[in-house]
DNA sequence: AGATATCTATCTACTACTAGATAGATTGGC
DNA sequence: GCCAATCTATCTAGTAGTAGATAGATATCT
C-alpha cells in the first residue's frame, strides 16, 4: 500500500478510539518507523491529515454500501445491509463510526474536518431518504435523520459498553 | 458560588464544545483570571476532574429528572420530559450531553473518567427501562437502550448541523 | 536532472504536574 | 482575649515531556 494509506489508517483507528486531539504525528509515526517530520510530507498540516481522513472514510463507506446493497430488492434489506457496515467493524474492533468520534467534537474541530463530517451526514441522510421513498413512507427525510440518529448513537454506547447487543437491537428496531 | 464548581462549569462548557483532551487547565484557569498551578489545588489530577465532572453532571441531570417528571401521570409524559432536559442545552446552547461526548472518545479516557460515563448511561437505562415497564413494553430493556442511542445520536447530529430539529423529530419517533 | 520521500535538527508553544512560599481566615487550648 | 496550629487558596518558579510545524540536507528512483 501507499505510504499517504498507511498513515490514514493508522490515523483512522486511533481517532476512532480516542477522537482527533488523542491523535499525533509522532505517535503515528513512530508506529510506521518513520520520523513525525515526514509526514508532513504528505500531509503538511494536520487539518489536511484529517479532511483527507474524512473523505477516504466517507468514500470507502459508500463504496461498500453500493457493493452491498446492489443485488438487494427491498428497502428493507438495503437498510439493513447499509447497518451491518457499521456493524461489521463495530463487533470485532469495537470501533465507532469515524464520524460519530469527531461528529462530537466538532465544534473544536479544524473548519475544514468539521465540513467533511457533515458531509459524511448529508450523504447518509441523502441515501436512508432514498430508501423510505421507494418504501413509500410519509416523512422520508425526518426518518433518514431518525435513523441515522439511531445507529450513530448505538454505535456509540455499544462501544463504550463493549456490548454490541446495543447496536443489534438498534437495527431490529428500524423500519 | 464556590470555586470548585466555577471550574467545573468552564470545564463542562469547553469539554461538550470540543471533547476532553481539548480542554486544558491552562484555558480553565485563564478563564477565571488565576494561575494553572492553583487548580491543581482542587484537582490534582485531571483524571480527577473528569470524574467529578461527570459525577455532578450525572446527579444535575437525575435531580433534574426527578424534578420535571415527578407531577407527571404517564411514561409518555415522563420520557417526553425526560428528552426535554437534553434539549434545552441544546437548543439555546448547542450544546450535547456530556457523556456523549465523552462516550465518543472513551478507550482513550483515564479508566475513572470512563467508568463514570459507564455509570451515566447505566442509570439512563434504568431510568427508561423503568418507564417502558409500566408502559407494558414487551422488553423494556432492549427498548430503553434504544430510546437513550437515539436521544444521544440525535444531539451530536443536531450540534454538528446546529440544526434542532433533527433532535425534535427524533423525540417525536419515541414510543 | 528532476521528482519523491525521507532524514536530522530545531523551533515555539503548550501539556500536566510539582515544590515551596505566602497571605489570610478559622479553630482550639489556655 | 491571646496565641498557636491548621486550613484554604493562591502565588512564583520550575520540571519533563509533547504538540505541530519548518528548513535544509540526503538518499533513491526514473
């Protein structure tokens, strides 16, 4: 893999531990075997370590969501599909949505990471809204944002409970 | 009022804004015009201000509770209220609920600060999980870890849009 | 030669935290 | 009432360590 990869996904489990200020370069790059001088490199400051962050992230949720949901029928199971990516890394890594992490401490955040999480937000609510159209249901937009709600914040205390029973209840509870 | 709850007010705010490692004793005691020495007086550690933050945060909350629900007749009324103590701050402060802040970041929090956080969801469960019992849920527990995931996801996502009525319309989908 | 990626070495600013002193208020013994 | 002891809350001055960031040299590959 590239180098600018290695370093996001370094970046990208730690801050989905500990969120964006428990993150540094030296830790980053001492885990690499490399100097904290280097990467600024590749990402001169840190802002541009986390929008790039953000963005990989958000591409690399929907690509999986396409991948996973194409051969689906119902909104139903594409709903269901779209949880269990969440889920998938929520259960064997306990890790929390990326956004959800810096969703949270968003108003210390740098502008411009601050923006690619509510992208992040607009699109998921962009897709869920889709799917309870073609469900036919009578507030499409306030139930995507319900739902994203939902599993953003099951992610969350599942998380910090170490329980991913939480989560799983959550998704049951949708539609 | 007594000096060990201005500090913790400063810390509260600046802690919900941007999460626990953004908040510094530096900007604390600059804030109230004393040196950052002299906090370490009142808290000597900051593992110890964190957790006596969340433990008032947690009694200012349930007093709170207490207060709002204790005319009210049925669970509806209750939860509704119970859900209208997180949105006050929210609304005219935009600010989210401690734990859900701090929740976001908790594998890399002191263990005592985690274990609070722990605490606080754990009494909400109980709290809710009260409520769906004499409502007659079918299984009050599952439901009242629902209800609390939704309350917590639907602030951080009202925060970070600074845009309430996410958080209304998810109050709405309860029950 | 040029581009890419790393290094060394350094900077300034900030982090939590501590030691030791001080001023002022409070408390208890005689 | 007076004195000694203690407590409260702050200060100055400092520790060691970490933060992000930069300049300029070096190595490697095309």
């Amino acid at each position: 893999m590239d180098r600018p990869n290695i370093i996001l996904d370094i970046a990208e489990r730690r801050m989905r531990q500990a969120g964006y200020n428990a993150v540094s370069y030296r830790d980053i790059a001492s885990e690499i075997g490399i100097k904290s001088a280097s990467l600024h490199y590749h990402f001169p400051k840190k802002e541009d370590l986390g929008v790039a962050l953000v963005q990989r992230y958000s591409e690399n949720f929907f690509a999986a969501v396409k991948q996973n949901t194409s051969e689906l029928k119902t909104p139903q199971d594409k709903i269901k599909a779209f949880a269990s990516i969440f889920n998938s890394e929520l259960k064997d890594q306990n890790l929390v949505c990326l956004c959800a992490v810096l969703g949270a401490e968003a108003a210390g955040l740098p502008e411009g990471v601050t923006h690619e999480v509510k992208s992040f937000f607009d699109r998921n609510v962009l897709w869920l809204t889709a799917q309870y159209e073609a469900y036919g249901h009578a507030d499409p937009v306030s139930k995507a944002k319900i739902t994203l709600s939902l599993l953003e914040g099951a992610m969350m205390i599942s998380a910090v409970n170490d329980d991913n029973s939480i989560f799983d209840a959550a998704v049951s509870s949708i539609l």
